[in-house]
C-alpha cells in the first residue's frame, strides 16, 4: 500500500477506546511509516505510567508533559501518531497537529469504548466513577465540538481493526488525489 502525500503525518483523535493505538499501529505497519502513540512516549520519557503521572503530579502535570510532546513530535514527517484522549482539549495541541497533517477522529458509542477498555490500562478519568459509560457520554459531550474540527471523521462501530486501517489508508488517498 502506498499513500500519495508522504510527508503530511496521519494523527489518530478520539475518545479512550476508540481504537487509536491499535489502528495507528496497523495503519503505520501498512504504510511502512513510523509510529508513536504520545501517551507511551510521555511515560518513557519520564519513567512513569500516565495513571502515576495523575496520582503523584496531577493532571496539570500530566497535560504540560503532554503539550511538550505534541509539540516536538507534530515536527516529525511523514509518521503515525496516536494521541491520548485528551490532547484536542488544547487549541494549541490542535493547532500543530493540524499543520502537521491530517487529523482522523475515530468514535464509537459509550457503552462499546467501556467494554473495549474495562480491565485494561487504568484510565485515571475514569477511576473511581460510579458509572463510567455516563463519565464518558459527559467526556465526550465536554470535547466533541473539537473532535468534529478533525478532517476525517470515522465510525469505529462493529468494524475490525483492519478494516478501520483500510478505510483511512483510503480515504487519505482519494483526497491526495482530489487536492494534488
Ligand atoms: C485521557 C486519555 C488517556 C490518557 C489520559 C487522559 C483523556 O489516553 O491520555 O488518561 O483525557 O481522555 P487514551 O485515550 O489512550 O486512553
């Protein structure tokens, strides 16, 4: 597979479980791109996971670590780049990613994020909630203004994980196509 604008970065945008690693990673495997998922590259960075981050330091903490990463890695050329949640929340963050490349939103309804991410990674939003499908109906409320301002907007619904890959792989080479 082969994408026509090479250079312009493809940034994954969407609630927790929408799929933004897991599709990244699929989506850089088949273009042979690099890939980073800003979340994992935060908690290399400073030898913490994010969940620790918002216990010790707080979520403040947490987005100033992250305004730095998105600042340095919408640099990069031509990658993947799987964002956290939150990261649309500032119009900053937006901003570079924007220049950087395409920014893909990725939804799915409440109850189907939960069930994809109950049991795995702590997700500090959601710790302690009494019920967490309504924190995330409220969550998205709270941000869709700023996922809706992303160029591709995809339902994640009842589709594998490849065939979400193909449909922006896809989608980005018909508008190469229509814009070149
Ligand atoms: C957050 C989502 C998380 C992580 C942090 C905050 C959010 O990433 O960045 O817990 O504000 O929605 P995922 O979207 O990868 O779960």
């Amino acid at each position: 597979m082969q994408i026509i604008d090479e250079a312009k970065n493809i940034v994954l945008v969407g609630l927790m479980g929408s799929g933004k690693s897991a599709i990244g990673r699929t989506i850089a495997k088949k273009l042979g791109r690099r890939f980073i998922d800003t979340d994992r590259y935060i908690e290399r960075k400073i030898g913490k996971t994010t969940a620790e981050v918002f216990e010790q330091d707080g979520e403040s903490k947490f987005r100033a670590f992250e305004k730095e990463v998105i600042k340095k890695i919408s640099q990069y050329i031509g990658i993947v780049i799987a964002t956290g949640g939150g990261v649309i929340k500032d119009p900053e963050n937006f901003h570079y990613l924007k220049k950087s490349g395409w920014i893909i939103a990725l939804y799915a309804s409440p109850a189907t994020l939960y069930k994809r991410i109950e049991g795995k990674r702590i997700r500090p939003l959601l710790l302690n909630e009494e019920d967490p499908v309504k924190k995330l109906e409220e969550i998205f409320n709270e941000r869709k203004t700023m996922y809706t301002q992303a160029d591709f907007q995809i339902d994640t619904e009842g589709k594998e994980i490849d065939q979400i890959a193909d449909e922006i792989v896809n989608l980005l080479n018909a508008s190469s196509r229509i814009n070149s």
